[in-house]
C-alpha cells in the first residue's frame, strides 16, 4: 500500500502543489470537531481549540473526501516498536479534522508554506499500538523517508496541562529549510496527531502556541 497523503501532506507540505484534488478517502471518525469559524477549530471531542492564524487557507474538506489512485508502495515493512503494521498501512485510517495553509497549496511561493494538519485514527484499528509514543513511529518514519532529520528522540511535551508525545524534525527544500514539529495523544480511544510545519522553529513554536486544552471545550454529552 502506498503512502497515506495525509501524511506525507503533513510532512511535505512544501512539495504539494498540485495534488490537492487527489487524495485517498479517509475513514470517518465520529468525531464533533469544527467547522473553522471565526478562526477558530473547536474539537469536542477530543477537548481541544486551534486558533488558526488569520488570512490563512481551509483545506479541511479537499482532504476529507477528494481521492487518487493508488500507487506504488513505499513504506518501510515495519515501524519501531513492534506495531504489527506498516506505517502507510495505518496512516491510511487516519481522518483529517484540521488542514490549514497559509497559502492555497498550489500557489507557489519563495518561502515555506506553514500548514498545520490535525487528524485523529481509531486505537480499535490498530490494538498492537498501545500508546502515542508507538503511534508517533508512523510520523517520525515517514519524516525520515523524505529527508528530514529528527533533531532529538521523541520526549514528553504539556500544552495546558495535556501531556503528548512531540518530535521535532528539520530539513533542506533546496535553498530553503523546513521545520516540522508533530504531536501525538491518545483520547478516547483514539490517536489524535498535530503536524505543525513552518519555515524557522520560531515560526512552529508560534503555531504550537495555538493550540489549547482549556476548559472552554466540552466533551459532548
């Protein structure tokens, strides 16, 4: 099976420029999340808020239900950690819930285009994965697949007291350099994994800085 664009969206956003209309279907997960308004992504469900930046771009819905053939395979036969199944083969569960670009994807430009991608994959899917830190292998693998370098082992990170799983990665889109940082949970039965990309690491800390756990955001009863 071939590589899940929804990861390598979130790992090489700089690159994709011309397949937003092409992607696979995600499995739908039941989740009460968004829409975007006034900026703001409220998820419910998963009890958090994302505040995107202004004049940036909702791509959220082309990810969600555009789709593309199938090619090649690509993926490792198997992540760290004894998962039980290729990264691809589980990134292809995953459901976008967030996709946001600064600019539209297939306008080209002369610096990074920042994206923040939210998306969320049913635990029950993958029972051999039992905590965000094997599900944050998937990220990390395909992150070294397209060349960048993590820049340390993965470690815990709090955002309002939410204690994730986060990574951080860079690398060289010709003159330019790409910062990746990316966020893993598990919440109700699910993992749930932010990918934050941006053209300096100060640029990825401002956008991690968006995102909220605050009490404001109440489960649905």
């Amino acid at each position: 099976m071939r590589l899940h664009p929804l990861l390598l969206l979130a790992i090489c956003a700089f690159f994709f420029t011309e397949s937003i209309a092409q992607q696979h279907p995600a499995a739908k997960v039941p989740t009460a999340c968004g829409p975007l308004n006034a900026q703001s992504f409220k998820c419910p469900k998963f009890a958090f808020t994302y505040k995107v930046p202004f004049g940036w771009v909702d791509r959220t819905a082309d990810m969600q239900h555009e789709s593309q053939p199938d090619g090649p395979a690509e993926s490792r036969e198997q992540t760290k950690g004894e998962t039980g199944k290729p990264a691809a083969e589980r990134a292809g569960q995953s459901e976008v819930l967030l996709a946001a670009f600064e600019r539209p994807p297939d306008a080209h430009g002369e610096t990074i285009n920042s994206t923040v991608i939210i998306a969320a994959e049913s635990q029950a899917d993958n029972p051999k994965i039992k905590t965000a830190a094997d599900y944050f292998w998937s990220i990390a693998d395909l992150a070294e697949q397209h060349g960048l370098k993590a820049a340390a082992e993965p470690y815990e990170f709090t955002v309002d007291g939410k204690r994730l799983v986060r990574g951080d990665f860079q690398g060289e889109v010709g003159k330019l350099t790409m910062w990746q940082s990316s966020l893993v949970m598990m919440e109700k039965g699910h993992f749930v994994w932010f990918t934050f990309i941006g053209g300096s690491e100060d640029e990825v800390e401002e956008l991690i800085g968006n995102l909220s756990f605050a009490s404001g955001v109440r489960p649905p009863k």
